[in-house]
C-alpha cells in the first residue's frame, strides 16, 4: 500500500511536469520573463485598488493610442479604480456612434457608462498602416493570453536595450529579448515622469510598468476577487464537510473493519 | 403501484444503485467511478447553462465566451467549472483505467463492462475535443485543423471526408456549428452508455483488491458505501474547487485566449493536457496513416485486453511482476504525456519511439507472457508442495 501510494504521490509532481513541459517548450527563443512577486497573483491575493487606478491612468494616457481594450466597458471602473461619476466623465470625453435616429441617419453622441472603451483604429488594416505594418493587438486578456502573463508584460515594458553584438534589426522594429524573436514593432513607451500621476506617485518607468499590468490583469480578469473570495469560502467549508463525513464514514464501518474472519477446515487428513 | 414497478428499468437502475451490495474489501480506488459520475453530472449542468450564453458563430464566440466570463452572474464559475470539469474528467478516469488494469477488472466475468468503459472513453475524447474547439481561440482554431485533418489519411477518400466534415474546404463557421452540435449531443449518449456501464457491472459486482469472486464477502452499499462515496465527492470537490477558484486556467493553453486567426499558426500546435500521450503515439509513427491508425489502436486495444490476459490469478497484489510492470507501464505513459509536449527534436523523437513500441508491447507480448510465466510458477511451487507431503 505504501509503495502505491508512494508511486501515486510521484505521479502527482510528473502530471505537473508533462503539463508544464507543453507550455514551457513554447517560444523557446524569447527570455523567460523574472518571477516577480505579484501580490495579485498569490492564492489569496487582491488588486490594489490605487494602483488599478494609477495603471488607468497609464493605459489611457500611453498605450490606449495604439492598443484597445475592448472587452472592458466604463460601468466596469465603477467601484474598481472611478467612482460613478467619474467613470460617467470619462465616458462622456469620447464621442461614440449610435443611431440610427428617426431620419435614418448614423449620430454622434458623448459616452455612456454602458459602451465599450473605444477602438483606437477602425479596423485591422488601419492599425498596420499607421504602425509600420505590425498591428498592436487588443490588451483585454493580454495576460491570460501570454505564460505567466503579468511577469512577461512588465519585464517586456521595461526589457528595451540595445541588441547584442551580431544581432541585426530591421529598421522600424526594435530590440527586446523578451518578445519572441527579439525584434518587437513597439518601440519603448515608458519614461520616467512622462505622466503625472493624479495621487502623487513618482511616476518612474518601472512605478508606470507595474502599475499598467496590475490593470491589465484586472481586465483580463475582473472576477478575480470574488473568485478567489469564493474559493476561500468553498475550501473551509469543504474541508470541515470532509473531515465530518470521513468521521461519518470511518462511524458507519466500525463493524466491518472489526470483523473476525475465522477460517476453521472441517477435517485434517 | 410503486413506480419502480410500472419502470422495470427503473428498478434495475436502483437495484444497481441502491439495493445492491459490494465487496467489503474495496479500497478507496472503487470511488473514481462513482466521482465520475458526478463529473459528468458536473460538465451536463455546466454545459447546458453554458449554451444558454454561447454563441456558435466564427465572430462571435469568442465574444460571447467572455461574456459568460465578464457578463452572465457567476458565468466565470460556471466557465472555469466546465473547463476544468474536462480536465478532472479524464484525470480520474485515468486513475478509474488503471485501477482495472491493476486488479484485472477486464477479465471475465467483467468484460463487458470493460468494453463499453473503453467506447465510453473514446467518446469522451471525442467530446473533449469538440469542447475545446467552441471558445474559439487559437489552440481550438489549430488543433481543430491538426485534428480533423487526420481523416485526410483515409485511403481513397480522405480528402473528401475532411471536407465532408468540414463542410467546406477549412475549418469555418460550418465546422463550428456542427462542432457545437455534436458537443451538446455526445454527452447524452455517454449518460446512456454510463447507464450500461452501470447495469452491466450490476450483473456481477465489482471486482476487489484481492480479485476473488465478489459473493464471498459482500456488505450492503447503503449506507456503507453511501458513506463513503459522499466522502469521496467531498474529496474530490476540495480539490476541484482548488483549481477552478485558485488555478483556474493552469491546465489550460494561453494561446487560447486569443482569437482564433486562420492566417497566424501558433508556433507550437499542442492539445489539451490529458490527449498529450496519445498525440506523442501518434507523432512517433513517421507516415500519417500509420500514426493515425496507431493512436486509435493505442485506445481500442485496450478492448483486446480481456483476450490477451492469461494469468490464472486476476489481481496484482497477487501478482508480483505484472505489479512491477503495471508500474513501469504508468511510468511510460508520463513519459508519453511529456513527451506530447515537446517539440519535435533529439532526443524527444526517439524517446517516442521508444516509449510507443513499450506502450504496444506491453499489451501484447509483455502481459501474456507474464500471466504464462506465472502460471507455470504456480504450478511448480504447488507441485513441489505435493511432493513434499
């Protein structure tokens, strides 16, 4: 029994291994990104809300020019990183289409806390012509969609450099040993005290970096919390709801696990 | 009149579920079937409120999945439940599987019941992999691709069987259709054949650590085994909940929360998690045919099994070298299952080659030759016994 359960315990660590082989085999040319200590990514860690809304400020200010955000809408901020009000602002900055009215025509209105974070190009092929042929993908589930997505977007923002000796690139792309293959069409957007953040925060390259990527993991996953707050629930309450049924069970058996089996042959020969 | 008597098959299923008694001897590897049951319980209820909010169109699915996610009350639960739902699936049915193996559940008087828990396990398969394909992200675009294009290996009519189930000349929005359609319907056939699977393993009782006949000592399964099957759901929500609440997406691939995009190949085309080992069986043959042709032999000879099971003895506890290499054979397939996720190059290819030809020569020639050589000890070592009397 010891023996099964020991090869059972073994083949626990081997199933993660065969899983995480398959992802680490990917994009073996790029640097692996640094594990950062993300409070956010801890079993029970949250968002830090002020930095949710410093990383706003960032997206809007910085990257909303190239890349969009589309999955989010302006009734999401509220009670994340703008009170309704300013969520309402916000919104009402950027004039939407609607329609069509009574007439037939297509109208320009200001923004409602129900429409979508605006697309920075009308379609794909806008976006390549503007960017140099490369087409700024949508940031909505960004880290989701990258391993270890949170590490890999910041030390992307703050791994620019000059390339190494040998090393070749083509004019209008630029240098980064963590994008896959080295040669990324973004040039490198952060510099310090290029914003200004609204609560006073220095905003240095790497404050800006962390703060963009706490926000893009909420958007990519705005459950988060509850999630995490539900799992905490189910786990306590499973794990008493376990303990009361091994009790129940191991009850139930007494009899059968204090059984005598008398083995008595009738004659000897 | 009681209804159980107006439903004659009804009373078969609650004799089968309720009135029928066990071997007192089976340990805790017996809860895997009664866990997956509640899989599938869990993936049907999932899966139904899912198609509610799910829109089976190349432009909108993707959408409307994180919409599920970011929209629909506790849609993320029910999402994240599915997705791991599949993954837990066929985890424990792994576990379920080899505990056969160990113990020769196959043999007779089990072999139906074997047989149909090897159709319900390629029907599975075949549902976890339309599943996979309906959210629409890029592993679901190209693994779509890679998979369906398998039947282009068919002699003759390959070519226009994929396009028959394409039904185009890509994988598109007609694929995506049919896909969803046949995912909703598949798991209603597999709740039947779980059905048979019950009521043809009612037939002679479940097998037991020791591999004796399961009459000799048997104890009711209400409440005993109601006991401890509620424990084991227990268990094994404990853990589930630990992956869809915490690692929701672990045993997932990024890739697919991108959009599907038939003009960008992933740089790495790898399947779901638990078909790993079969897609390194299928990737070690070098024609496509032959690798085709391997991977499903690599699942329906388990259906050969009963017949190729020579030992007189039927479980390994009893069985010292066929416990050796039950374990080996475990050992192999993690070794199968790392190795479908490796890139094609030295030395993983031929590790492959290797780890194939075990996995087939395991069935075919190492386990009857193990059962004949213990069979000739037994009879040496009790006619050295006579002797000495």
């Amino acid at each position: 029994m010891s023996v099964r359960l020991g090869l059972l315990a073994l083949s626990g660590p081997a199933l993660y291994a065969t899983v995480s082989s398959a992802k680490k085999m990917e994009n073996s040319d790029a640097l692996h990104a640094p594990h950062y200590p993300w409070h956010f990514n801890k079993p029970l860690g949250t968002f830090d809300h002020a930095a949710l809304r410093r990383g706003f400020e960032v997206y809007k200010q910085v990257c909303a020019s190239c890349h969009g955000l589309s999955r989010v809408a302006f009734r999401n901020l509220v009670g994340v990183t703008h009170t309704a009000a300013e969520a309402k602002m916000l919104a009402e900055e950027i004039e939407f289409q609607d329609g069509p009215d009574e007439n037939g025509d297509m109208f320009m209105r200001p923004g409602k806390l129900s429409d979508y974070f605006p697309e920075p190009y009308a379609n794909e092929n806008a976006a390549r012509a503007a960017n140099n042929g490369a087409y700024p993908p949508d940031l909505s589930l960004m880290t989701k969609a990258r391993h270890n997505g949170s590490d890999y977007l910041f030390a992307l923002l703050m791994g620019y450099c000059e390339p190494p000796g040998g090393v070749e690139i083509r004019d209008g792309l630029h240098y980064n040993p963590y994008f896959p293959g080295g040669a990324i069409g973004m040039a490198r957007q952060l510099f310090d005290d290029m914003i200004e953040y609204d609560d006073g925060t220095p905003a240095t390259s790497s404050q800006m970096a962390k703060d963009v990527t706490e926000f893009l993991s909420w958007a990519a996953e705005p459950e988060m919390t509850e999630r995490k707050l539900m799992g905490l629930r189910a786990m306590v309450l499973m794990t008493f709801a376990a303990a009361a049924t091994w009790y129940i069970k191991r009850h139930r058996w007494t009899v059968i696990k204090n059984r005598k089996v008398v083995y008595n042959p009738m004659m000897k020969n | 009149m009681k209804l159980s008597k107006r439903l004659s098959g009804l009373s078969h299923l609650s004799s089968a579920l309720v009135e029928s008694s066990l071997p007192a001897n089976i340990s805790y590897f017996w809860n895997f079937g009664s866990i997956l049951g509640i899989c599938l319980v869990i993936q049907i209820a999932s899966g139904v409120v899912l198609a509610m909010h799910y829109t089976p169109h190349v432009d909108l699915a993707f959408i409307s999945v994180e919409h599920i996610m970011r929209d629909v009350n506790l849609g993320w639960l029910i999402r994240y439940s599915h997705a791991n739902g599949a993954s837990f699936f066929f985890m424990f049915v792994y576990v379920h599987i080899a505990r056969g193996l160990y113990f020769g559940s196959y043999t007779k008087p089990r072999v139906f019941v074997w047989s149909i828990g090897v159709i319900i396990f390629l029907i599975m398969m075949g549902t976890a992999f339309l599943g996979y394909v309906l959210p629409w992200g890029q592993m679901s675009f190209w693994a779509a691709t890679v998979i369906t294009n398998m039947l282009s290996a068919i002699p003759w009519i390959g070519q226009d069987f994929v396009q028959f189930v394409w039904g185009g000349f890509s994988v598109d929005n007609a694929t995506l259709n049919r896909f969803f359609s046949l995912h909703y319907l598949l798991p209603f056939l597999l709740a039947g054949l779980v059905i048979m699977h019950i009521l043809a393993l009612h037939k002679h009782g479940s097998n037991n650590p020791m591999g004796f006949e399961s009459h000799m000592d048997k104890t009711r399964l209400h409440d005993l085994f109601t006991v401890k099957d509620i424990h084991g759901f227990i268990l094994f929500f404990l853990l589930f909940s630990f992956f869809v609440f915490f690692y929701p997406n672990v045993m997932g691939h990024p890739d697919n929360y991108i959009p599907a995009n038939p003009l960008v190949t992933p740089a790495h085309i790898v399947p779901e998690w638990y078909f790993l080992p079969f897609y390194a069986i299928l990737r070690s043959i070098p024609s496509k045919l032959g690798g085709v042709i391997a991977m499903i032999g690599a699942i329906l000879i388990l259906l050969a099994l009963p017949f190729l099971h020579t030992a007189w003895v039927r479980s390994a506890t009893f069985r010292p070298i066929h416990k050796f290499l039950f374990w080996i054979f475990v050992g192999n397939f993690l070794i199968l299952g790392y190795l479908g996720g490796a890139p094609m190059e030295a030395p993983y290819t031929i590790v492959g080659v290797y780890s194939t030809v075990f996995y087939f020569s395991y069935f075919l020639i190492i386990n009857p030759l193990v059962g004949i050589f213990e069979n000739v000890m037994i009879l040496l070592f009790s006619f050295r016994k006579r002797i000495k009397c």
